[in-house]
C-alpha cells in the first residue's frame, strides 16, 4: 500500500481541484435563492475559481521547482481546506466569490505539483499504471462535478458542495506526508518574478475577457479592454522569458514539435470535452425538469464511468503505445462522441445523450494520462513541475474558451428562438457539433504532427546539452517499458 500512497495522495488532490470547476454548477439555483442574488452574478462562483486556478497554474509550478514539489502541494491542500470552509460558511455571495478565488489559488498550487510528484516517483510499468489511473481521475473529476454537486445539494444542501472537501483534504495530507519524498530542480535560481508576474496577468486578463465575452458579447468594450490588457502583458511575458536565465517557461522547448503539439493538444481536448457540461446541464434541469441528481447522472456518469475504464483499465497497455495514437486516436473518440450527442430534438430526453457521452469518455481516458505523460517526457525532469504547471495552465484556459465560446453561440440560438424548448436543442446541438470540430482538428493534427517527433513517453528524458541530443530519448529506467513503435 505504501508503494501506491503517492499516487493516492495526488487522486486526491487532483479529484478535488478539478472537481471544484464544475460542481456548484447545479447549485447555483440554490445558491441564488439563499442569497437572493442574480444568477448572471453567481456565474462569478464559478468563473472565479477557474480564473485564479488558470492564472497562477504555471507561476506555482516554477515555485515547486525551486522551493519543493511536496512541500508545496501541502500548502496548497491547507490553502484549498481553509478556503472550502470559508465558502460553506460565507453570508453572501461577494463573501462566497472572494473564497472561490482564494480556492482557485490553493487548487493551482496543487495542480502544478500533481504530474511532476508522479513523474518523480513511479518508473517502468508502475509509471504507466499511475499516470493511466491519474489521467481516469482527471476525467472522472471534470465530468462528475455536476453529478457531485447535485446529490448534495438535493440531499444536504450547497453548503455540503465545499464542505465535503474537508475530509478529503485531510486524508490527501496524511499520504502526502506518509509516502511522497520531497522533489526539487537542481539549479534553482532565482526566482522568475517578472515572468510569474506577467504570465499571471496575461492569463487573468485574457479568462476574464473571454468569461466576459461569453456574457456580453464579443464587441464587449470591458472585453476588448481585457484581451488587449492580455496581450500587452503577455508580449513583456515572452521579452523577459527570452532574457531571462531562469525562466519559469523555457520557450526553446516549443522549438520541439511534440511539446507544443501536446500543448496544443491539452488546450483543445478541455474545449472539446468538458466545455458544453454546463450547458447540457441547463437543458436537463430548465427544459426537461430534471432534479440535481438526475441532470448529473444524465449528463456526467456516463462519460465518467468510461474514462475510469479506460484509465484505470488499460493505462500500462496505453502508455506501450506511442503517443501519436493514444492522444491522436483519443481525440477522434471525443469528436464522435460529441457529433453522437448532437442529434437532440424538441422532444429529445436525456437518454440521447447516453451513447455519445460514453464513447467521448473513452477517448478522454485515453488522452488525459498518454498526453500528460507525453509531454513530461519532452522536458528535463527536474523541470517536470514548470511543464506539468504549463499542460494544466493550457488545460485550464482551453475549458474556460470552450465554456465563453460555447456560451455564446448557446445564448445566441436560444434568444432567437425567444427561449422556446426548440431554441435550447438547437443551442446544445450546435455547440455540440462545434466542440466535435475542435476535437477532430486536433486529433488529425497530433497524428499528423507527431508521426516523426514523439518521443516514447515510458521513458522520459534527462536534462540534455544540445537540440540533437535532446530529440533521442534517453536510456531507459531499468524496469522501464521496452521502445514502443512509432
């Protein structure tokens, strides 16, 4: 049991971060009648958690490197624990807002840390078995949040949404203490200040225009403002990582083909796959009248049960496999799950959804653990926690441009149709076709992109001095996969 707790330790914590995205979904009404607030100013509950975890992803992953891996994922548990508290106890909303951002900031110090704590620690086939039931719990968190949240906010109340993560903090921490060995990088330097700095506001000004956008419309002037904001700081972001020599990102390492691929890949799987639940839950709950816990079995178990099969099932097999065909193959399932999904009606029930949901969870079993893995096998290990704080950041504002993207064009077909249940299936089928779309761009483009370049994830690389070095893998771990075929 021992051998496994970091890899309990980080499920955990992973599970309960990204569950935190989509869980108050369903109790939003909830929430509104408590506090008597709009429900247009509870969407700040939700987009507030997932600013500040997109924001700060990559900043805390730069800290884990220098400062520890370990020791920051426990205060990250502590921050993510107090903050759950004070979103059960807050007396209004603005209280309930400034909690989530303040949870947002323990989740990202959490986030940073999950992928590099098991790269470190598990090897060989014990890699592909960790990071395969890692990647399930990914899917598993993000699809079964509505579910979650549903079942206590009929049973308990929404309150039960934040507190119910208490428990669970607790026993992250005691095998986080009990079985992971603290991880640093060898030559910490100094700390990238301005880099941290201006990548955070790059990210913060852009996820706000974008959640912006998705409310106001994209000619919004606050919006616009925003994004504009975004880039200036994104441009002083890029200028002080060139001439920086402790950069927090190392922008060489988007000069390999497969690390931006799989960047890349991570941004569009999270639009694909998880940005139209919000919406799809709306159409269970408002139009079809479905309760919290029918709208999440509905909508989120199917998905989540197919990629914990897959995960935890067939995660040694996948990570043999090369990952042009694990992520590439896996995004094809996403697109047709998705394009399954869009076939629903005026009259259509939530049993349509059924079929496309599975075979989209199956291709997100597939893609989370072999992506991940991928793509930490492409940087120096001991600069796992800025490339596993760079995925997520990626992973983080792909979701939040699927939900402003998908949130416009669904508010769009239903204002048309001046709310009517036809305007609603219209909303949810077109955003559905969207989202197949994105997923089948992105699923050609890895296999097409990576058919020469990927590196064999069941072994990951060292440090390597030269470009012609570091496009070889190194030598395998012993007890590490054999090759895999590309």
């Amino acid at each position: 049991m021992r051998k496994w707790s970091p890899l309990i330790a980080v499920c955990l914590g992973t599970f309960l971060l990204l569950v935190d995205v989509l869980i108050v979904v369903v109790a939003l009404p909830a929430i509104s009648d408590d506090f008597r607030a709009d429900y247009a100013d509870l969407q700040w509950v939700v987009d507030g958690y997932a600013l500040s975890l997109a924001a700060l992803v990559l900043g805390a992953g730069s800290l884990a490197d220098r400062f520890g891996r370990r020791r920051l994922y426990l205060i990250g548990i502590g921050v993510f624990a107090l903050s759950s508290l004070l979103c059960a106890a807050a007396p209004d909303e603005q209280a309930l807002i400034a909690a989530r951002i303040l949870q947002g900031l323990g989740g990202a110090a959490m986030f940073a840390c999950t992928a590099a704590l098991l790269n470190f620690t598990y090897h060989g086939r014990d890699r592909g078995v960790a990071f395969g039931i890692w990647g399930a719990v990914n899917g598993l968190a993000a699809a079964a949040g509505p579910l979650v949240g549903g079942l206590l906010t009929e049973h308990l109340g929404w309150r039960w949404v934040f507190l119910v993560n208490l428990p669970v903090c607790v026993v992250a921490v005691w095998f986080t203490v009990r079985g992971v060995s603290e991880s640093r990088a060898p030559r910490g330097g100094r700390l990238d200040l301005s880099g941290t700095i201006g990548f955070t506001v790059a990210a913060a000004a852009v996820t706000y225009g974008l959640i912006r956008a998705g409310e106001a419309g994209w000619g919004d002037g606050t919006a616009l403002t925003a994004f504009a904001a975004g880039l200036a700081a994104l441009v002083l972001f890029l200028v002080a990582e060139a001439r920086s020599d402790h950069p927090m990102l190392d922008l060489a390492l988007f000069r390999r083909t497969p690390f931006t691929v799989l960047i890349v890949a991570a941004f569009l799987t999270q639009a694909a796959a998880f940005g139209s639940l919000p919406f799809i839950t709306v159409w269970l709950q408002q139009v079809l009248g479905n309760g919290p816990v029918d709208a999440g079995l509905y909508g989120a178990l199917p998905m989540a049960a197919a990629s914990l099969v897959v995960g935890a099932g067939a995660g040694r097999l996948l990570q043999r496999i090369a990952p042009r065909w694990t992520v590439g193959l896996g995004l094809l399932l996403i697109a047709a799950g998705n394009l399954l999904q869009a076939r629903i009606g005026a009259d259509s029930t939530g049993t349509v959804l059924i079929p496309g949901l599975i075979v989209a969870g199956l291709g997100v079993g597939s893609v989370l653990p072999a992506n991940a893995s991928a793509l930490l096998a492409e940087v120096p290990r001991e600069r796992s926690g800025m490339a596993g704080g760079a995925l997520n950041t990626f992973r983080q504002l792909g979701l939040a441009l699927g939900v402003a993207v998908f949130g416009t064009v669904f508010t769009d077909r239903v204002a048309q149709a001046h709310g009517s249940p036809a305007g609603f299936a219209d909303g949810l089928d077109a955003i559905l076709r969207i989202a197949s779309a994105t997923a089948l761009a992105a699923g050609v483009l890895v296999l097409v992109l990576l058919r020469k370049h990927a590196t064999p994830h069941a072994t990951p690389q060292v440090a390597a001095p030269d470009p012609a070095q570091a496009a070889a893998p190194a030598p395998a771990p012993e007890g590490a996969a054999p090759p895999v075929r590309r």
